[in-house]
C-alpha cells in the first residue's frame, strides 16, 4: 500500500483515488458577501488537475458572527450555493472529492468583520496583532444557534453537491476554544471537565450524522497539543476525544500537529510518533489523515507507515500543484520555498494570494 493506493471510506463507502488530500488553506480571495470567486475557483480547480484525491476548501464560516477574516468562504446562507454547486462540480470533473471545511470563529472572529460582538466559550482577552480584544462569555442561545448553523451548513453543502464536510475542530478557533481548559472555564454543561468541554463539537458532530445520509463525509480536525499561543489542550484528552468522535460517527479525524511526522510534546522521550498514538486509538473504520511539512514522496510514504491512511499537503501543494503526479517519478525531487512571484502565478496563486503568503515566513522569494 502507498500514497498512489485508492482509499476507501468505511463508513460512506466513497472512495479517493489516492491517499492525497489537499489540506484546507484560507487564501482571503472569496467575494466580500462570503461567495465563491473565480479566483478561489480557480486555485482549488489547478489542485484538482494536479491529482489530489480529496480536494479540501478553506475554513467557510456557517453564520455571519463567526466570519474571522474578509474575503472568507460563506456556508451560512442560501446565496452561497450556487457558488458551492460550481466548486463541487467542478472537484467532481477530476475525480476528486470534494469536502468542505466549516467552522466558526469565536473569540477570533472581530467585530469590524463580524459585525458582532466575538464570542466564546468563556469571557477572555485576547491579543490580535497591538490591539486586545474584549472576549464575551457565549449565552446558551447563542451555542444553541451555533449548533443548528453548524448543521445546515452541513445540509446546504450536502445539497451542493459535496461529499463530505470537516468540522474545523483546530487552530484556536469556537470548537477549539470549547475544548480548551484555559479558554473554557464554564461552570455548566458546556465546560468544566473534558466531557463538558467537549460536547460542543459532539453535539454538532451527532446531529449532522443524524441528518445527512451515511455515504455523506463528515470529518473533524484537531489540534493535539498545544502550539503556538493557543494554550489548554492536553495530548491524552485529545486522544481520548477522537475515540469519541469515532464512536459519534467521525469518518475521518485529520490531526493537525503542523509537522506529520513529530512525537508528542509530552512523550517527546518515547519512540511513539503523535499519529501512531491516533492510530491506535482510533478504530480502523475512522480514517486517521495528518498535515504538516510533507515535501518529499518518503514524507509522505513514511506518514503512512506511522499509521496515516491519508497525508493532506498544505504548503507544498501551493508550490507544486501536480505534487500526487509527480511524485510517481522516482527521480522526484520537491521544490521547496522560498518560491518567486512568477512561480506561485504559475501555480493559479493571485497577486491577492501572493500578497497573503508573504505572512508565512520565508515562503515568498523578496
Ligand atoms: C495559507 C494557509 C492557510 C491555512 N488555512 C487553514 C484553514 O483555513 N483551515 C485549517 O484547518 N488549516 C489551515 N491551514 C493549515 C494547513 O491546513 C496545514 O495544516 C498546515 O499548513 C501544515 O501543513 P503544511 O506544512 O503542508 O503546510 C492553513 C495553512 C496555510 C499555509
């Protein structure tokens, strides 16, 4: 079995050409009422010509309070789907599918974005760029509207034509910010002990099962430890959590450790990888895909043997959009950033999405 074998989801019965998926990447370029561009169309399409089996969108907000970013994809309204229907027929031309990730910002979506108060799971201050942010403690109403936004955005890419979506459970964002015991510090049934913290992204998790028919994908990202700032989630909880998931339903769970072949923070000692750990915890119906620095076929190929079913490629698939046809050559060689301008416009990258990538350090040639 390698990267190139055809996968199987157990539950849904659908299958991807090869265990390659296109990781969810943000690239600021929908249109300012959250519908799909010709721009974001056309970026994903090239990575659907370049031979990813699973072509995953960027994080698409389900209600307009959650929306973290301007030029963001938008599922929480009927006047996205036509745009929906495009993407996803357009996925399907090349065999791929088609999944798109949902998610809602919390405490991360701004209020001269949002044009709301940002909410979470508990009041908090938090620091974007020089500016600290007032952080509201989520009323019950507002879960609850949360949870139902959650699944008819489920229902409309359902009705898009889509085979599956991903709740966005990583990255310090509302499902994420539940989870953790530093950002949610609720005293009733939404926060508290690991259970309660984690009945947020269950509850949704459940009802879009519930809703959709079965050969219908519904995956859940997660951050396994702490990185970066984001702070309060512990290694064994989120082991934990993605059996539950997988008991819930999860058809697939894609960790998000931003390096695929790491050990744990807190069993750095041990030879055990992070994936193999989700692995072994996680039942074999549940596909296990993990992201993070694969560059290389052996990258690739190596997360597999650790216990991956599919790798997600991120910034390599931005520099090297026909990266699953390529690496069949055993002479393969990856090219690494920094990529120049006139490179990243071959890859169907915009000058709006150049300009974006310039944020991640040392990924745009100066
Ligand atoms: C430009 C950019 C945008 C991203 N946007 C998202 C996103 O919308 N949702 C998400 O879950 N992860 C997002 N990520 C994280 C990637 O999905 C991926 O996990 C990460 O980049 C590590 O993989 P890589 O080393 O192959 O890039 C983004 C990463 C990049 C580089």
């Amino acid at each position: 079995m390698t990267l190139l074998t055809p996968y199987t989801f157990r539950n849904s019965g659908l299958t991807s050409v090869n265990r390659i998926a296109l990781a969810p990447m943000t690239n600021q370029q929908s249109n300012e009422d959250g519908t799909l561009s010709n721009d974001e169309y056309n970026w994903l399409m090239r990575r659907a010509v370049g031979g990813f089996g699973i072509i995953i969108t960027c994080a698409a907000h389900v209600s307009k309070d959650g929306q973290g970013w301007p030029g963001e994809l938008g599922i929480f309204d009927d006047s996205h789907l036509s745009g929906l229907q495009r993407l996803a027929q357009g996925i399907h031309q090349y065999q791929s599918l088609a999944i798109v990730q949902i998610f809602h910002g919390g405490a991360r979506s701004p209020f001269d974005v949002s044009g709301s108060q940002p909410w979470s799971a508990s009041a908090h201050i938090i620091q974007v760029g020089s500016k600290n942010i007032d952080v509201a403690e989520g009323s019950v109403e507002q879960i609850e509207s949360t949870i139902n936004a959650f699944v008819a955005s489920a229902k409309r890419a359902h009705e898009a034509g889509f085979d599956g979506i991903e709740l966005h459970g990583a990255h310090g964002y509302l499902l994420h910010q539940f989870l953790s015991s530093v950002t949610n510090k609720r005293s009733d049934e939404w926060g508290g002990s690991f259970e309660k913290r984690s009945k947020l992204i269950r509850t949704i998790l459940q009802k879009i099962k519930t809703s959709l028919p079965s050969n219908f994908i519904v995956g859940v990202r997660l951050s396994p430890e702490d990185k970066y700032t984001f702070q309060g989630i512990d290694f064994d909880e989120s082991l934990a959590l993605a059996a539950l998931l997988s008991d819930d339903g999860a058809d697939y769970i894609h960790v998000s450790p931003w390096d695929a072949l790491k050990k744990p923070e807190k069993y750095s000692e041990g030879e055990k990888a992070l994936i193999t750990y989700f692995r072994d915890i996680i039942p074999a119906k549940t596909a296990v895909i993990v992201a993070g620095e694969i560059w290389s076929r052996e990258d690739g190929e190596k997360a597999i043997s650790l216990g991956a079913d599919i790798v997600a490629l991120g910034k390599g698939a931005i520099g090297m959009p026909d990266w699953p046809k390529l690496i069949k050559d055993p002479n393969f060689v990856p090219i690494k950033p920094p990529y120049s301008v006139s490179h990243l416009k071959d890859a169907r990258l915009t000058p709006k999405f150049i300009d974006y990538m310039k944020r991640w350090k040392g990924f745009v040639k100066e």
